[in-house]
C-alpha cells in the first residue's frame, strides 16, 4: 500500500498547478488541500481494481487522482463554517482556516473541474467511448444523485432520528457514490471484465463502501482526535445520526465484520487477481484511524 | 433571441433533476437557480457559433445548456456571504437567502459535475476524439486557470489599485473563459471549421469577453437596481477595482465601442452564415440591463 500512496502523492504534485502559478494563492491553498495527507483510499481501491482488470497503472493513476482531487475538494467544502464548521483535518488546520472561506470555497470549485481536465486530456481506455462512459461515471458520482446528494441528505438529517435503512441511503451517496467510481474507473482502466464481472465489482464496492462509513462511525466513537487527525466525536455533538447511534457500539462492530465478509464473497470466483482488493476490503474493516 | 431563450429555458428544465426526486431540497434549490432568469448570453453565443459551423442545433442545446450551468452554478457560489454577500440577483433572493448557506454551496457543488453529466452523456461531435476535446475545454475554462482562478483575482483585487492590465487579466479569466467556451464549443458541435477559422472565433469571444464586462461596469455604474436585477453599484461599494474607475465611465464607453468594432472585424469573413455572432456583438454592447 506504501507504494501506491508515495505514488499517488508524486502524481498529485504532478497534477496540481504549480505554486507560482497565478492565480498563486489559489494555487498554494489547493495543494494544502490535497497533498501531504489522507490515507488515499480510493487511489487504494482504483489501483487494485486496475489490477484485477489487467490495466496500464498510469492509466490508473490518472483516474485515481481525478477521483482524489474530487474527494479532497469535498473534504473542503465540508469542513466550511456552514457545513460542519471544523477546524482540523488530516492533523492540520482545515483550508479555510488555513486561507480564508472565500479560498477554501474556490479551491472546492477549482478542484472539480481539474478533475475532469485530467480524465479527459490523458489516455485512460482502450476506446473513446469507453473514456467518454468513464468521464461520464465520474459525474455522476459526484452529483447530486451521487456524492453532493448524499451531502444534503446528510444535512437534512441533522437532529432527526433516521432509521437504518435511511442511514445507509444517505452514506450510499455521501461516500459510497465516490469508493464505488475509484473501483469501477480502476477497473474500466484495463480490459477483459465483462457485465457479470462489473457487477459483482460493484457489488464488492457497494459493501466496503459501507463498511467503510460503519468503521468510520465506531472509530469516530472510541478514538482519540489526535488518531484521527480530525476532530473526534462531531457527531454525536453534532446530534447526527451514526451506526453506531442507532445500533449501539458492539452491533455496529459486528456489522463492519458481515460487510468484510459479503466483500470477500463478491471477489470469490475472481481468484488471484483480486488479492490487492481482497486486502483492501480487510484493511478498511480493520484499520484504527 | 427569444426563441434560443425559450428552448434553453425547456431544456434546462428537462436536463435538471425533478423536485420531486431525493434529495428534494437540493433538487429545488438546483433549479431555482437555474430557470426562469438571466439573459443566457452564452448559450445564445453558443447557438450563433453552431450555425455559423452548420451544427445541428440538438447537439448545442447540450453544450449551452452545459455552460449555462457552470455559469449560474458560480452565480450561486459568488453571492455567498464569504463572497460578494449579495441578497439579490436576477430579480430573486439569492440561493442561500431563499434556501440556506449549506444548500447553496451544494448547488453550485451539484451543478457543476450536472454540466460535466451532460456533455459525457450526449452525442456533441462527429467523433468520439472531438468529443473528448470539447469536456477538456469546459473543464479547462471552469477552473483555477479560468474562471475559477478569475474570481480568486478578483477577490485579491478588492480594495486595491489596479492597472488596466491587470483588470482585463481578470476578466479574461472570470467571465472571458466560460464565454470563450460557449463560443467553442457551439462552433464545434458542427464541422469544417479550419484552424485559421477557430482562431478568428476565438479572437471574436475573447474581443466579446471583454466588451460585456465593460458593458457590465458601465451598466452598474449609472443603472437602478430595478432595472439590473441585481445590487447596483456594489462594486464601487465593495472598492473593486472596474473599468469605470479605472478609465472613467465616458472612456469605458468608448472602449466598449472599440471592442464591438474589433469583434465585428474578427467575423468579417465569415460572410452571412455569422450575421448571429455580429447581431450578439451589438447585443452585449448596445444592451441597457
């Protein structure tokens, strides 16, 4: 995993406009936002499922950045005074303490539309049709029946008790829309799965996307903001809904395990080629930050 | 004009989610936003390059559309209180006035990918290649090196002196970019444009670019409110930096009519089939609102 990290952060660096480019601040204050941090999940996740569909990795690293930038702006917009007002991510000031808010909003701003430059000045399928689907995944993902939705319907849960089922709607767009386009464009990056195979890839992204929210909620409860390096316990200040507030500790624990194992059951006949996904879907369940 | 309006306004209508679709309130939010106001100057300029390149009006319907919404997606975000922190804008409340400062950060976050969706899911070009190009060159003017990176100049411009140079740097960038690409992309939809042919386009959008924004100073210099839609003369309040002040507003004038003269010259070889760029020319100068 170290290695897909240091690259993905040399890629990143790449990517992102250089610091003495103007607009300079701008600039400066995206690369705070992006670089230097993060545990680059979904970078993870693309490049295992690049691996599993045989695919070129700088291909893969280019849709694994798009993707990156697209999370990293999300970071920034909900860490803003109007949304979750936080002050600390990734063990550093959040952008708009940092900057200022105008800044962190137009870094958010800025970095989608980078994401989308990427993706579409860099050879990252077989076809220019498979690069436009892929262009258009990315989209929706993000969107406001993907990743931007799943921001508002978390906002609108804020002091209302949700049930389970409504609970896993909203993470199901908030940050399952995102996981499951990294699995999906790592994999359309290479060649040779075809529909059933898709679908159980995205069977398998939809379960650790989950479990990755349910980990997220049980560590937001029992760690300490210094392991996290973001503030812990918001939450529950917040009076938001979390697995953990409508399960209790140990069930949500336990639900994290099932989604481990529904995972590794949607890789099974995918045999060798899916170690890399297989250890991710045990990393996300087990990690403790 | 009005009748590019009218079918801009249906299609937009039809290209945003429903308000009845979750998240409901984002949705609603979306399309206040975006229907029923503005003049659609880009998608006019888009539908006049598309018939300029003999472009099935079909295709343009979707880059316009597309533009558009980048265009009112940064309306949204440019009025927050970190902002302009202005209340009203095409006759209405503001976004976050009318809704709240979460939702219309959400907004203009969910438009933005929505214009991206758009593009990646219609057919806009001959070939696939085209295709690609034209979501690169939305991409490219919406962020840190176009408009994005515009407002961020904008904003390091407030409450300083600034050189006619300098001015137009941020214009180029902060309204130019996406009325470049509106240009661009219309023209593209069609075909047989050499390359002498688009650099002569260009020169005609950048040349338009420009005039609209010294139009706009002018216009919020000695226009009501009422007539706007919007704050008048919040510019001059906020001690931002226009061409009026700069120039004076009988030298802004003036200069508003040089660049109609410019933008007229960059067609004159195109012969009739540009007569709507040249009509949209005088339009964005010669207009009262």
């Amino acid at each position: 995993m170290g290695s897909v990290q240091a690259r993905m952060e040399a890629a990143l660096q790449r990517f992102l406009p250089a610091p003495d480019i103007a607009p300079e601040r701008l600039h400066l204050a995206m690369r705070y936002s992006v670089l230097g941090g993060g545990k680059r999940v979904r970078p993870l996740l693309a490049f295992a499922a690049g691996e599993l569909s045989g695919a070129d990795p700088a291909r893969v690293e280019i849709v694994a950045a798009a993707v990156e930038m697209i999370h990293a702006y999300s970071l920034v917009h909900d860490d803003m005074p109007c949304m979750d007002n936080d002050v600390l991510r990734r063990g550093k000031p959040t952008c708009h303490v940092e900057f200022d808010e105008a800044t962190a909003l137009l870094v958010g701003d800025a970095l989608q539309p980078l994401a989308f430059q990427l993706m579409a000045e860099h050879v990252i399928a077989d076809s220019s049709v498979e690069h436009i689907e892929m262009l258009k995944i990315l989209a929706c993902a993000s969107g406001s029946r993907g990743m931007a939705g799943g921001q508002a319907l978390d906002l609108a849960g804020v002091g209302k008790s949700l049930s389970l089922a409504e609970l896993e709607h909203m993470h199901i767009h908030k940050t399952g829309a995102l996981i499951r386009a990294a699995v999906m464009l790592g994999a359309r990056c290479g060649h040779g799965l075809d529909a059933e195979q898709h679908g159980r890839l995205e069977r398998y992204a939809e379960t650790i996307g989950l479990a990755f929210q349910v980990v997220d909620d049980v560590l937001d409860c029992d760690a300490s903001t210094a392991t996290l390096g973001k503030t812990a316990g918001k939450d529950a200040a917040q009076d938001k809904p979390t697995y953990v507030s409508i399960l209790g500790l140990a069930r949500a624990r336990e639900l994290a395990e099932e989604l481990r194992t529904e995972a590794h059951a949607a890789l099974a006949s995918f045999g060798p080629a899916a170690a890399r996904l297989r250890e991710l879907a045990d990393f996300i369940v087990l990690r403790k930050f």
